[in-house]
C-alpha cells in the first residue's frame, strides 16, 4: 500500500485510498499492526509538516505522538467523505496549534493586516540555490497559520479545498493566508539576502 | 485569526494570481485551471511570480529533516497506548456483571422467538444450491454499544468485522449480530476492545468462555 511519494504528494486514489481506509477500519478496531503500518506510512510526512509549522524541535514528536493517539482513539469517526490523509492532517494541525497555545502561546496567528502592501519589485529573484538557502529563515518569519499553507500546498501537494477542510477554515481564508504568506516570504528573503551581503 | 479574509471575484489577473500556488502543486481543476491558463497565456507578470512559484515548491521540498528510525519513537507511543487502554476503558458493564448475562439472555430469546415465527411464515419449499455454491457459515454475537456511539462509528465497526445485523436494539440496548464462523473469536475479541463497545457475548452455548 503506499501510502505516500517520499514528498509526501496528496494525491492519492482509487485502490490506494480504500486500502488506507480499510487501514483505517482496522485501527478502529483496535488492531494493532494496522496501526503500526500507518504509523511508519505517515511518519515521515508528519514528522516534517509539524516541524514545519511549530519550528521548535522539541515540540514535533510531542505533537505527533498526540496526533497518532487521537488517531487511534477516533479511526472510527473518520467517515469516508474526506480522505484518510486530509483527516489526518487535520488532526495534526489542531494538535499542533494546542501544542503552541500551552507552551507560552507560541502560536503565532495569521498577522494579515500587518503586512506591508508594497510588493517588493522583480529584483527579488534570487537564484535557486539562495532560495533554498534563505527559505529557512524566511519561513520562521510567518505566522504559523501561514507556514502551514505553505507546507500543505507546496510540500503535501493539497489542493486549496482539501487545506480548508484541514484547517477548518473558508478557501478563501486559505487564499488569503497564502497571498500574505508569498508576499511577506518575498519581503524576508529580499531582506535576508541584503543581510548576507 | 485576525486577518481580513479576502474575497477574490476581483479582475481574472487577481483571481488567476491567488491561484497560481495550486497550478505549481497540480490540483487545480476545471474552470480555475482554465481560467489560469488563458490568464498565463497573454500575462507577463504572472509567468513570472509562476516561476518564482515553482523555485519555490522545489526549495521547499528540498528542504528535508533528516531520516530516522520509526521503531522508537512507535515502541514508546505503544506503551502509552497501553496505559491509555487500561485507564479509558469503560466499566459500565464490569461494575454490574449481571447485566451481561441478562442481555444475553434477553438477546437469545428474542433471536429464538424470530426464528420461530418465521419458521412458521415460511412455505415448505425445498431449497436448492448449485454445485459451486458454499454455505458460509456464521456465528452470533450480542454486543451492546455506548449510547453514545454514533451511528458512522457503529456501522465502521460491523464492516470491520465484516458483521451484519440480525436483531435490534432489544429494550436493554442489545444487538443480535451475525459474523463469519472462521473469525468469530478475533472478532469478539477486537469488538471487546473497541471503543464504544461495553459488551460482547457469544450467543452459541459451546463457546467455552
């Protein structure tokens, strides 16, 4: 079964998707290895949107353990309009936002109207290899509503419906995280490299 | 959140812009990927933010953790789902063992009295099977679910054991069901265990529990 590509790509279908729902059916009834099967699937993917989103490595496997317990505790709840993914994805997001909120309100929310309308210009491009090595930092910059965005789209491969639904929030809400999140990650990347000169 | 929440029926250039993230990841559909499309086609401006787009999604997923070792970090959530069973299970039954057996009993003579009745409706014909045909052979089970298990959660749980209904809910709660013969003991055991589940009785007499 996959359940995923190693970049973790949402896109999942047919076969593949029902296989991870019987998985699923397995868990709720408290089947143990269906379980661990899922747990070495998702781990990876999980593993990394967590870090994504928190930033804090200690927090990650802290998160994750409650994600996957939640999962065990509520297979059986997951009705079969979403995918499993997107259902669990979910749950990682609200346990990642609970996990901010009880260490020193580390949640960051969504700081739209903050935001500098001046779009930075084209001089703006950098070259692949600085992007690569400023987007680190650039991202800490974001809120973690936004990092999220970022990850779900360009990492997981969700389509922007299926980031609503894991959010729990509007598509547009999601549109607008991500044309703040592309903005201000121009801002702080041109602002990094003028750092590094 | 306290951010304005955009709405985006503005120009096809702001439109096609908000989704250009969703043409670089690929999930774009129908009429937003087409309206994207021909928006790209004769706009400069939106070439360029799709390339800067696509840099982006390649750093992003360049930018890997590095790879571990599941077994850990699996063994230890394994313990802690070991002491979360023990605390979480309900006792609702436990505490009053009486009750289980007077479910069953109460399930058995219900079931009985089914079968009696339509025994007695049924016309006295033969039945025939083909040559191919198997008898899958099944046994039945009285389970009573947590009132407050919903009605998703229930039907889950029957097609994970591959059960089906036979009979209820009799006035205590109880649902006659039947399971496959050659995996009744797992089931039993697996619905024993399961969530929202406060009693699961054998109702064959050989059961030997």
């Amino acid at each position: 079964m996959r359940i995923a590509d190693n970049h973790g790509h949402a896109g999942l279908h047919g076969n593949a998707e029902e296989a991870e729902y019987a998985l699923l059916m397995r868990i709720a009834a408290e089947d143990m290895r269906a379980f661990e099967m899922l747990y070495r699937a998702y781990r990876p993917r999980l593993r990394r949107f967590i870090a994504g989103i928190v930033r804090q490595p200690a927090l990650v496997e802290e998160i994750l353990d409650d994600t996957m317990m939640v999962v065990w505790h509520k297979a059986h709840t997951c009705n079969h309009q979403a995918k499993v993914s997107t259902w669990i994805f979910a749950i990682a997001w609200r346990q990642a936002v609970h996990a901010l909120r009880r260490n020193d309100d580390r949640f960051e929310p969504g700081d739209d109207e903050h935001v500098s309308s001046s779009e930075p210009g084209p001089d703006i491009e950098l070259q692949q290899c600085e992007l690569q090595r400023h987007l680190g930092t650039a991202l800490a910059g974001l809120s973690t509503e936004q990092r999220a965005v970022i990850e779900l789209t360009y990492y997981l491969g969700y389509a922007c419906r299926e980031i609503a639904q894991i959010m729990d929030c509007p598509v547009d809400t999601v549109k607008t995280r991500m044309f703040y999140a592309r903005r201000k990650l121009k801002t702080l990347l041109a602002l990094t490299r003028e750092e590094a000169i | 959140m306290s951010g304005r929440v955009l709405r985006f029926e503005g120009s096809v250039h702001t439109e096609a812009e908000r989704l250009l993230p969703w043409l670089v990841n690929g999930t774009l559909q129908n009429e937003e990927l087409a309206l994207v499309q021909q928006h790209l086609a004769e706009c400069t401006a939106c070439q360029q933010e799709l390339a800067w787009l696509r840099s982006l999604q390649a750093a992003c997923i360049e930018e890997a953790l590095p790879a571990d070792n599941p077994e850990d970090p699996l063994r230890r959530l394994r313990r802690r789902l070991d002491n979360a069973k023990v605390e979480a299970r309900p006792d609702r039954i436990r505490r009053r063992p009486w009750l289980g057996w007077v479910i069953t009993v109460e399930a058995a003579l219900l079931l009985m009295l089914g079968a009696a009745l339509l025994h007695e409706n049924r016309p006295a014909v033969a039945e025939y099977h083909t040559l191919g045909a198997t008898q899958v052979s099944s046994e039945k089970l009285v389970v009573v679910f947590d009132p407050g298990i919903s009605e998703a959660q229930l039907r889950q749980l029957m097609r994970a054991s591959e059960a089906h209904i036979v009979y209820g809910p009799t006035d205590a709660g109880a649902w006659v069901i039947s399971v496959p013969a050659a995996h009744a003991k797992t089931v039993r055991e697996a619905l024993r265990a399961a969530p929202g589940v406060l009693l699961v009785e054998n109702l064959a007499a050989d059961d030997g529990d």
